[in-house]
C-alpha cells in the first residue's frame, strides 16, 4: 500500500509543478495551437505536418507529463535532476517568425492541392506567460480542370503508343480539382512506365505541364508535354545485351590478373558465368534467380525483382547490378555485370523458452543447423530438434490434465529456390521468389496416460507474380500420420470408449489426414506506390482424403463395422475447408493509423470423417482473434462456461468469424499505443451432443457474437515488434441471455484478458 502512495504523491507532484517555470522573462510557453478551416476536403491532420512549431507533447488524460516531469527539480546539479531533465521535455517557446512560416507552407500546401487563392491568418492570445496561437483557413473555392489534353504523340510516337495502351496518359480529367500533388504522381507513373519498358534512366523531369489559369470562373486549361533529349529527337530504349556474372569470387583474384587462370567461364543460356574452379553457385541457380537477361526489354521491375531473389538466397550476402550503354549495329544495348558476394553458410542456433499455455507453465528448449547452399543451387538444409516439459495444474474436472508431461521431436527441411514442375508448367519456373519446400518430422507426446506419436511429411511451392502483388502457395500432398501406441486402461474407459464424447474421443484416435491445400495472397500495395488504404487479402482452400479415397477405391477396400474405410490399417480423414482473410489499414496523420480485419473459415467434414480432426479445427480467443478471451476458451457459440476452462478439445469448431477495428498511435520511434474492439466467435457446421450451444444458425449467429474491447502497447525493436495487449469481455455469449452484457458489470478475474505476443495482430 506503502508503495501506491508514493507513486500517487510522485505523479500528483507532476502535475501541480508549473509548467512556466522555464519560460525565460519576456518569452511565452506555446500552449496550445488551433487550426480553423472552411475547407472541408481537406481535414486538420494534413495540414498539422506543416507547422514548424508545435507545443510539448500531450497525453490523454494525463496532459503534458514529460513537461510536468522536466518542470520538477530547479536545476541539474544531482544525478537524479539531470535524469529528470533529460527524460522530461524542455518548454516550447513561442516564436512568431515559425508562426510566419507555419502560416506560408500551409497556404501553399493549400495552392498546391488546387486552391489558389487561399488565405492563411494568425492570431495570437497571451495570457500568464502562455501562448495561444489560431490558424484561420479560407480556401476561396479550388481551382478545376476545363480541359485536358498533351503533346506527346508530336513528340515521340513510340512512346504516345506505349502511355495510350497502359492508360496512363488521362492524369487529369474534365472537372477534376487542379492538384499539383496529382499531377506530380502522374509524371512518376509515366516515367515509371517508361523505365519498365526499356527507357533506361528516363524520369520525370522529361514531362513538364502548361497551365492557363486566366481562364475566369477558376477553371484551368491543362496541356501535359515532353521533352526530348538534347542530343536526339528520341529518346532511346534500351535492350539488355551481355549478362556477366562474377560468381563468389574472392576480390584477390579479380584485381590480381596474374591469378585469372583460376578462374572459369561458362556461358548459359546466354549469360557468362566467372566462377571460381570451386563454384559458388551453380549457373541454373543464377539464371533462375535472375531476370536480367539478354534479349529482354530493360526493365526496373526486373532490376529490382534480381536483386530481391538473389539477395533472398541465404548464401548471398550482397549483390551488385552495374550496366554499360552500348550501341551495336545501330541498336541500343545494356551490358550488364552482376557481382555476387557470397555469405556465412552455416547457421546454428539454440533456444531456451518459458511456456505458458492455459495457465499452466513449461519450458522448451530446440537447436537448429542450416546450411544456406547444400548443392551449390542455393538450397537450405535446416535441421532442428525440440523438446518441452510441461507442469500441468491440477483440477477438480478430470485426471486427463493433472499430471505433468514432456514431449520431444525432428524435423528436416530443404527448401530449393525454384518451382520443380513438370515441363507443362515450364512458364511458372521463371518467376520471383520461387522456391520448392520439402519438410519431415516426428514429435512424441509422453505423458501417464498415454503416448502419441505425430509424423508429417510435407511439400510446398510458393511463387509471386511479377509485380509481387500476388503470391502463390501449394502443398499438392501433406500427409500428417497420428497413432497412440499406448494408452492406460482408464484413459481408455473414459474417453476412448462408445460412451465417451465423440469430439474428445475422434481427437486421440489414431489416423491418417492427406491433404492438398492452395492459397493466394494480394496487396494493393507496391514498391513504388502506396494507397490511400494499402490492403491484404488472402484466399485459401484445402482437401482432404481424396488420395486416399482414390486408393481405396482402386483397391475396392471394405468399409469396416462402424462404416468407415482405412488406408493401411487407419482411418482416414475427409474434409474440405476455405478461408478469406481481409485487413485494410488507413493511414489517419504521420503518426496515427486505423486498421481492420475480418477473417471468415468455413470447414465441412464428410464421407471418412464425422468430426473435423482436432488439428483442423478452429478456436477462438487468443492474441489474434477476440482479444478479452484467452486461447481456446470462447465458443463455440454459447457453449461453455468459466467452469470449464480447460475443456480445451470442446473449445474447437467448424465456422470462424473475427472481426477488429483497431486504433494505432505512435508516442515514440520506439513506443506505440493503441485501442481495438474485437468482435467474432466459432460455431460448430453440426450439431454434436457434446457442444450444446455450438450449432450454427443464420438466425441465431449474430447474437452468439463475443464482443471485447481493449488498450494494448507495442515496442518497436525495429527488428522486432513486441506487443501488450489488454482486453476485456463486453458481450459474453456463454453467459445467460440476459447477463450477456458484462460490459455494464465487469468482474476482472472473470471478464479481463491479457496477451504477449510478436508483431501485429493484423
């Protein structure tokens, strides 16, 4: 209590230090800045970048803290004052000549977004060595395009045919608000379309505007232009000649050209390879991870998609693209050079983790080996194992989870940096960030009552598209095989037997779940351009058992007593499940921004499966669902209650639905706050008997929604984002119907939740 109270006495004393105390004789603290505006389109946040004097930083609620705080000691004479000082904030003093300043880059903010005519008036109020300073907006009505039109034909026909067919000649059109900001992206997208279309070095300076504001009525007469070069009446466009690629060769040997001897020089399919007589990488490796190559238009795009591709290969540790014009029988041509720097090959880590999975503790533990270039293709060889114990907490509810367990595992995994296809498929192999994954473990769940065993053997192949807008992911066979070799006997009468739950009894059964699974992923956002609203949006789909059922089909095996089939003496699983993922976010000011999300995930059970295997299953709550419940304990639907914390193989469903709305602001480089409401749940696609309440229903859904609410902190590592967040229950679907609303009567032990985890929620 003690301790309280000299916290309370600490901040109270903040607050009551005057705030003036460092204000020089004569000067004024800038206290507070207003900005009154007539102009609708464009709000106080885009025009707040433009004072160039702003008063100290400000918190809700608590006021200017950190002003409060360097206010405190009356000089810097102690350790303890110059730590006050220095964590605190010194008084913004009001100048007049950055009000002046303030005031000019505002109105010509406003010229620029097409209102001419603005007008930008200061007034001051000083009272008590305090500064009060308005800003008031008249915008006069902006500036419209009449007509529009270019020039560009007369200049350069090649280049009017290449801007007409892209579209990107119309930059402006009739009625449109005459804003420079507008019309300066539209000469970066000209130019950039150009750059991708052989124009090697063309930029935007070559496009200038004519403008005719005399017009009256504030309309404008717009006419966009080019400028050819100097020494040409075209410009030039340029197509990529020699490739040469110094393939990891130490820097000694290419400056000593006595040792060149050493080297070899292979050329293919059209590029000169310069390795060493131990190669770096092999030339397959290369031409497939470079897309600069001869007899192709020069393009920025492929420039840069080279350099990610290369630089993703893990045995790379630098890359240099140079090129040289040249002109050879009257065309234009750029040679280039790709310098190949070569990186650490090994890689080892180990890890020691503190666990705690509803609210029991445990530690692992896991050690990995890489190697970043096994076959001289750039492929990945990464090697791990893992191992955790866990103490499990009693409960009054069952002897399943009152003893503590440990579990142990392998995998190994090659990841190979191109697309291994059939020659059907040859086009997909030329594509960026490729790659082809193999992986194989085994994992041992060793506890009283039983042990289970999990083996996975898995494939994958992923691929962008060009403007790496769209990625591509396939896992055309994952096999994941389950068994339980030992189980005691009262582990099996209760929860293996005819009698026992069939959602708890299908999760410890042993079987075989074979699936192919495809997904695809865009965002509006480029490397050159970002929306207003930049989005992600992912679609995926998998299926399960149709391998198997094709099998067992062949085979014309015979379905057992309980008519199922089994594949190897196990069962198998059938199922078909798709997902839609959507998160826009919404850039508010420099340094605040609101983002959502809504996720939907449908999954349905058939022929082999009753039941969707336990691993397949959604849950809620959780850092990155609805953040008031913890992982595994809402739903589904009105099923549960606080008594059953821990009936985790219940806590599964069928049907996802999360939705966030979440504000985010920036205090710091480093610190971030933000605010969300969560709302969503799981529901199960049947009615099982042992989920009463679980049942979807499109008349009954919306009223089984949990809704939570929340503050959260984020440390931005750079490398890193660690984040904090609180939440807390408003509308609980598991309570009585006419107790839902626990937001009006909230309990914190019952109702309140909090989560660590890593990186944003979406």
């Amino acid at each position: 209590m003690k301790k309280y109270i000299v916290y309370l006495a600490f901040f109270l004393g903040c607050i009551a230090c005057e705030t003036t105390k460092y204000v020089p004789e004569g000067s004024y603290l800038l206290d507070k800045v207003n900005i009154n505006s007539d102009v609708k389109s464009i709000g106080n946040s885009q025009l707040k970048p433009y004072l160039r004097q702003k008063p100290n930083s400000s918190l809700p609620v608590l006021g200017k803290v950190r002003l409060h705080i360097y206010s405190i000691p009356d000089n810097d004479s102690t350790w303890l004052n110059r730590q006050l000082h220095k964590f605190g904030e010194p008084p913004v003093l009001y100048s007049s000549q950055l009000t002046e300043v303030s005031a000019e880059q505002m109105r010509q903010y406003l010229h620029n977004k097409g209102y001419l005519r603005a007008r930008v008036d200061t007034s001051l109020v000083k009272k008590e060595k305090k500064a009060l300073v308005s800003y008031q907006i008249t915008g006069n009505d902006a500036y419209h395009v009449r007509n529009f039109r270019d020039t560009i034909q007369s200049a350069d026909t090649t280049i009017y045919s290449i801007l007409s067919e892209s579209r990107r000649l119309q930059v402006m059109k009739e009625k449109d608000i005459f804003d420079l900001e507008v019309l300066e992206e539209g000469r970066v997208k000209l130019a950039d379309e150009l750059r991708n279309r052989g124009y090697y070095n063309f930029n935007q300076e070559n496009f200038y505007y004519l403008a005719d504001t005399t017009l009256g009525n504030r309309e404008v007469d717009l006419t966009l232009g080019m400028n050819n070069p100097t020494d040409s009446t075209l410009h030039k466009r340029y197509t990529i000649g020699n490739v040469t690629v110094i393939n990891g060769i130490d820097p000694v040997i290419l400056q000593d050209s006595s040792r060149h001897h050493a080297l070899d020089t292979i050329e293919y399919r059209g590029m000169r390879v310069v390795s060493e007589k131990e190669k770096f990488l092999l030339p397959q490796a290369i031409y497939y991870n470079n897309f600069v190559r001869p007899g192709r238009l020069y393009s920025d795009r492929l420039v840069e998609r080279t350099y990610s591709s290369l630089s993703q290969l893990g045995s790379v540790n630098q890359t240099s693209i140079n090129f040289t014009p040249v002109v050879r029988n009257d065309s234009n041509f750029l040679d280039a050079n790709i310098l190949l720097v070569p990186g650490n090959l090994h890689y080892m880590q180990f890890g020691v983790d503190g666990t705690h999975s509803a609210g029991d503790l445990g530690v692992a533990t896991n050690l990995t080996y890489e190697h970043r270039n096994l076959f001289k293709g750039g492929e990945r060889l990464r090697l791990r194992l893992n191992g955790a114990y866990e103490f499990i907490s009693a409960t009054d509810s069952t002897d399943l989870l009152d003893h503590s367990f440990y579990e142990y595992g392998a995998e190994a995994f090659l990841s190979i940096p191109q697309l291994l296809l059939p020659w059907l498929m040859k086009r997909l192999k030329d594509r960026p960030s490729a790659s082809t994954e193999f992986s194989i473990g085994a994992n041992f769940q060793n506890r009283p009552e039983y042990l289970r065993q999990f083996f996975n053997l898995s494939t994958r192949l992923q691929w962008s598209a060009l403007n790496w807008q769209v990625t591509h992911e396939v896992n055309p066979v994952d096999i994941t095989y389950i068994r339980m070799p030992r189980t005691s006997q009262r582990f099996r009468d209760l929860y293996l037997n005819d009698d026992a739950n069939p959602i708890l009894r299908y999760s410890y059964e042993e079987q075989l779940i074979v699936r192919t699974a495809y997904s695809i992923s865009y965002t509006n956002a480029s490397f050159r351009h970002t929306p207003l609203i930049p989005f992600r949006l992912r679609v995926g789909g998998e299926v399960a058992g149709w391998i198997p059922r094709i099998v067992t089909s062949l085979n014309k095996s015979k379905t057992n007593d309980e008519g199922y089939k089994k594949i190897l003496g196990t069962r198998y699983a059938e199922y078909v499940k798709g997902d839609i993922d959507f998160a826009p976010v919404y850039r508010l000011n420099e340094n605040s921004t609101l983002a959502a999300h809504i996720a939907v995930g449908v999954a349905y059970p058939y022929g082999n499966s009753v039941v969707l295997p336990f691993e397949k299953r959604y849950y809620g709550g959780g850092a990155n669902s609805v953040r008031g419940w913890s992982t595994r304990t809402l739903g589904p639907g009105i099923y549960g209650s606080d008594t059953l914390r821990y009936d985790f193989a219940n806590r599964t469903g069928d049907i996802r639905l999360d939705m966030s709305v979440e504000y985010r602001r920036k205090l710091t480089k480093m610190f971030e706050l933000a605010g969300f409401i969560d709302a969503g749940n799981i529901w199960t696609i049947k009615d099982y008997s042992g989920q009463p309440g679980g049942y979807f229903q499109f008349s009954e859904f919306y009223k089984q929604l949990a809704i939570a609410y929340g503050a959260g902190v984020r440390l931005d590592l750079n490398f890193l984002l660690l984040r904090f967040d609180f939440g807390m229950k408003a509308h609980n679907p598991a309570m009585p119907e006419n107790q839902r609303w626990t937001i009006f009567k909230p309990k914190m032990r019952r109702d309140f939740a909090f989560h660590f985890a890593i990186g944003y929620p979406f």
